[in-house]
C-alpha cells in the first residue's frame, strides 16, 4: 500500500527529491503522492521535516 502525505506537509519538496519512483508532486502548495506510482518504499517519509508522511 502506498505512503499518504497529511495536512501536516509544509511543502519543503524533500521528498519530491529522495523518491525513486517520481511518485510525488507538488499541488497548491504541498506534496502529493499518486498511490498508482508509489511502491511504499520508505524513502520520503524519512525526509520529511514536519512527519507528515505515513503508511497508507
């Protein structure tokens, strides 16, 4: 299951640039993860400054 980013995200795009798989974008001003790419690897959620990152 993918990783979801929450309301917490401050759109700091570190995790735009750990991710392997360009599964994350920015929209309106945060980051968004599209579940159709994202193999739940892990690599953004340890990135993220604020948690805003967690398991699906």
């Amino acid at each position: 299951m993918a990783h979801k980013i929450t309301d917490e995200c401050i759109g700091c795009e570190n995790c735009i640039s750990v991710c392997p798989f360009d599964a994350i974008s920015k929209k309106d001003a945060v980051c968004v993860i599209d579940p159709d790419v994202c193999v739940d690897c892990g690599a953004c959620a340890a990135q993220c400054p604020v948690s805003a990152i967690e398991e699906a």
